[in-house]
C-alpha cells in the first residue's frame, strides 16, 4: 500500500438558500394553494423560482394553485441531457482570470500599489503570492505578507526562515515542496497546512511498475510521495451529445469553453507618423481576453497627439498594455538560448526582425535583468499573424507599415529540446507612418 503525504489546499464555498415566498392569506375553508415547485438546478445554476403561494378561496373554495416554478438554468457541469456536438464549455464552470496587480512596469517602470484580502494563516499568505506575484515583484509579495494577521505572518516569518536556511526556492515548484517536506515538516503545519502520514515508504513494498511511473523524491531506500491539493479547471466539449474532457486550464481560469492565458507582459507600441498627428489606437480580442494594465490609461482605446520622432503626448515613447487571451502560441519553431547569452541573442534577433535602436534597448533594458532562474530559456517567435488571431490592433489614421513580433519564453533545465529553428524573416521596411509592437508570453517551465 502506497502512503502519501500530502499538501492540502482547502477551498471552503458558502451557498445561501433561496428565500421563502409570501403565502397568501387563507379562505374561511380553503385550504391555501400549494407553492410551486422550484426549477432543477443543475450544478452552479440558478435555481428556480419558487412559486406564487395561492390566492385565499372564497366562502370556502379552495385556494388557486400557485404558478410553478421556473427551471433553473442548467450549471456547466450539472447538466446531464444531450448537447450540441463540438460545443465547449468550462469545467466545473467559467472561472474569471486573476493574475492581480501585475505592477506599473510601463514608462516609468515603478511597480504599482496591491492591496489584497486579510489572510488569516500563513497558508493563505502563500496561497496570495502564488496567485497574484511573480518572483520578481517583491512589491505584490510583501503586500500579500502585509495582508495577514500579526499571527499569520509571525508563522510566515518562520516557515519562510527554514526555507531560506535549506535553500528551499518557492518559486521552482515542485522542488520547492520536496525541499521542504524533508527538511521543514514542523514549519508546513505551523503555516497551516494539513500533513497526512508523513513516514517514509520502504522502496521494497512498492511495484516495479508503480516506482516507475509515480513522481518521486528517492534517498538510499527511502520513499516519499506527495501530491499538491488544488481547484482544477478544464475544458469539457459535446461528443456523442455527451460532454468529453478536453485540456486542463494552466491558469485554472476559463472563459466560454477556452482556457486562458495569465497574461501577455509589456507589449509596446512605437508609432512614427510621417508628421505630429492625433492617433487612435484599440485592442480588440476576437477569442477573449482583455487589457489588465497600460500606460497611459487604455480606456476602450487610446487617442494621443504624436510626433514623427515617436512622442506620445509630450511624455511617452511608446503606449504600454497587459492583457490576458488564450493560450494558442506556436512553440513548434525557436531557440534555446544559455541565459548567460540572452542579452546578445535578443539583440542580434530583433534588429534581424526589423526593430531600431531605441526599441531594443527598451526590451533588453526590462527582460534580460528578469529572465534569471532558468539556465535555459526555450524562446519561440509569434509573428504578426498569429498575434492578430489573439489581439487585434487597429490604428487610425492606418500606419503605411506594421511590425508585429513577440517571444514566447518559458525557463528550462535542459538545453536539449527537439524544435525546429525558424526561418529567416523577410526585411522589414520602414516607410511613411509606421508602427512597431514588441511583447513576451511567460510559459510554464518545461522539465
């Protein structure tokens, strides 16, 4: 028998109860009319509503039954009838993508203000900086830490002491919890989280099959097998008039019946009109999404007063968003690239796909500083076509010239991965009013 110990992260739901109907007045005799039925509700839906209690019969006569009930709307998952075939849905319903306060890192390139709800254990302060920071936004981790009861982070304060002693990295997860079962196990029930059966497992006892196939942290003989705990979301679609497991959503955020993606950092747009002129620049996203941060403010649009050398509004050199879309990048075609060699890789690439000066020390100036906790970076192209599939940009007066060009970039351990390398780009022309983009999609790691 396998044991397992396990890190539990426990979401509790509180649903409220529908309130009661007025029932009306009864007759002398009559017996007041029954309510209505309330509607089936399937999983997450809406129940019915409960129905009109009878009006009070006259000189004895019975009451008028009450008006049925409305169905409820069917949940996403409750739903057991037939379906319309290749029709998808979230499950176990549409879930809206917090990726909370990705920070000011436009122009100026401060880091915005985050407040976020009391955490009331140790576990929820982690829980806050999981879902909300990135490991290069200490601003967002110390306002997550800042969230908690003085008890919360005084047991912070502790777990986060023996992992810093143990070299214990939060952010390379699942090491992270490896590191610190073995060495931490006091400091994880302090946090907050539940420990269940913590001794080891003798190798002997386990199947030849089973060791191979179970993600496992060995030592001499000894065994111990973990699993994290959490809420999973995932893409279901109709076959058969039955609904089918899809994708699981990285992000566990879904929309519609499509997965997305936390988030597109730092696109900027360069714009050079021939001469000072107003623009109007939009973003529209025909497969989901939406703007989660810019400057200046994105408010269903831009509109600014631009010169030909690039100034937006006698302060910006470039508009900045963030966004969140799906997650449908190409990663067939695209590099490895050492970390040690990213600032001269970026360099050399951009200028080849038709970026300026200006423009690329913008981009290494941001990303080469931040892209530190891999020794490998697998780094795949999204050009203008498949960036306008996601996000569309519509400029007006229209630009003579677009380029459109953003990385897709997720950290490895390995520098050998089977991927093609793309082909040479066509030149890119400058010529009359012109507009320029460049952005990067965060991967998951890839082990």
């Amino acid at each position: 028998m396998k044991k397992i110990a396990t890190l539990l992260f426990i979401s509790f739901f509180i649903i409220s109860g529908c309130g009661d109907s007025d029932t009306g007045n009864t007759g002398n005799t009559g017996d007041s009319g029954n309510t209505g039925d309330t509607g089936n509700s399937g999983d997450s839906g809406n129940s019915g509503n409960s129905g009109d209690s009878g009006n009070s019969g006259n000189s004895g006569d019975s009451g008028d039954s009450g008006d049925s009930g409305d169905s409820g709307n069917s949940g996403n998952s409750g739903d057991s009838g037939i379906c319309a075939e290749g029709v998808k849905r979230c499950s176990p319903h549409d879930v809206e993508l917090d990726c909370g306060d990705p920070g000011d890192m436009g122009n100026t390139g401060n880091t915005g203000d985050s407040t976020f709800a009391e955490s009331t254990s140790c576990a929820e302060i982690i829980g806050c900086m999981t879902e909300n920071c990135n490991s290069y936004n200490s601003d967002c981790q110390q306002a997550c830490i800042d969230s908690g009861t003085t008890s919360a982070q005084s047991n912070y304060s502790t777990f986060n002491q023996c992992a810093v002693q143990n070299e214990c990295d939060f952010w390379e997860r699942p090491e992270f919890f490896d590191c610190m079962i073995e060495n931490c196990l006091e400091e994880i029930e302090l946090c907050g989280y539940e420990i269940s059966d913590k001794d080891y497992v003798d190798n002997d006892i386990l199947p030849d099959e089973d060791s191979s196939v179970i993600d496992n942290e060995t030592t001499d003989n000894d065994v111990i097998i973990y699993e994290i705990k959490d809420i999973e979301v995932y893409v279901e679609v109709c076959v058969n008039g039955e609904w089918m497991f899809s994708e699981t959503c990285y992000h566990d955020a879904c929309k519609s019946g499509v997965c997305l993606e936390c988030p597109t950092w730092k696109p900027n747009i360069y714009l050079y009109p021939e001469v000072s002129k107003k623009v109007n620049v939009q973003l529209a996203f025909p497969k989901g999404g939406e703007v989660i941060g810019s400057e200046p403010f994105y408010n269903e649009g831009w509109t600014v007063e631009v010169k030909p050398d690039g100034t937006i509004d006698e302060e910006f050199s470039f508009l900045f968003y963030e966004s969140t879309q799906p997650d449908i990048w190409q990663q067939k075609e695209g590099w490895v690239v050492e970390t040690e060699n990213l600032y001269t890789f970026f360099k050399e690439s951009m200028k080849e796909y038709g970026f300026n000066e200006n423009e690329i020390k913008d981009f290494t100036d941001f990303w080469v500083p931040i892209l530190d906790h891999f020794p490998y970076y697998i780094i795949t192209p999204q050009l203008s076509k498949k960036i306008n599939e996601v996000v569309e940009l519509r400029i007006e007066p229209k630009p003579e010239k677009t380029l459109r060009f953003w990385y897709h970039i997720s950290g490895t351990e390995n520098p050998f991965h089977r991927i093609a390398i793309p082909s040479k780009p066509e030149t890119f022309k400058r010529e009359g009013f012109t507009a320029t983009e460049w952005g990067v999609i965060l991967g998951k790691p890839v082990y």
